[in-house]
C-alpha cells in the first residue's frame, strides 16, 4: 500500500506478482528496492556472543535482539561492522559491567549462506 500498489492478497499467484512487482520498483535513491537487501548481504557481518553473561541478563539480552544458542549455552547477535563497537561497549555497560568481555566473530557472506548442521 505505501508503493501505490494495490493487490488481492492471499493467492501465491498475486503475492508473487506483488512481490515481484514491489521488489522491481524504484527507490528514491533510483535503484531498485531489491538491490538494496541484495548490497546488504554480501557484506560481511560480526557475530557477537555474550559468553558468560550472568543470567540474570537474559530479559535485556532478549529485548536488545539477542537469542539463545541453547547447544552452546550463550546469547548471540549478528551486527554489522559499524554497530560493533557500540555492541560491545553497550554489552559491557548493560551486562557484563566490567566482569567480562563477548566474543566477536567475523560473518563473510560465504559462511552465512552456507549449509550449517550446527545450527
């Protein structure tokens, strides 16, 4: 609806054609809205793991978009590299407070794509 467009939903055929024609429109910026997402994955990401965050962390943890690795036993978040320092620094502020530090993995394209069987 915030496009202009208008499609009878609910039938894969016109959710698609909606998709489709949604995906292929112009953005302000003039390129199209499907190039953006498209930019966006092939950068690399960081995966922040609040190890050892005390337990009573878990609320904000959660609110803050973090999620359980219940097979690793830790809190995770994917960031992008300009969000990592202010990751890690709100992490030490809100959560670990001077008695720990999370650990900070590099995400290529390549390894978040990629079949994963620890998942």
């Amino acid at each position: 609806m915030q496009s202009g467009r208008f499609f009878v939903g609910h039938r894969a055929s016109n959710d698609v054609s909606a998709l489709t024609s949604l995906l292929e429109t112009i953005a302000t910026d003039e390129r199209t809205i499907l190039s953006h997402p498209l930019e966006r994955c092939m950068l690399d990401s960081f995966r922040i793991d609040a190890v050892g965050a005390p337990f009573d962390a878990k609320d904000v943890l959660k609110a803050h978009g973090y999620r359980w690795n219940s097979d690793r036993r830790f809190w995770s978040r994917e960031v992008g590299f300009v969000d990592v320092a202010e990751e890690t620094e709100w992490l030490d502020q809100r959560v670990y407070r001077g008695r720990g530090t999370p650990n900070v993995q590099r995400v290529t394209p390549g390894e978040r794509f990629a079949a994963r069987a620890d998942r």
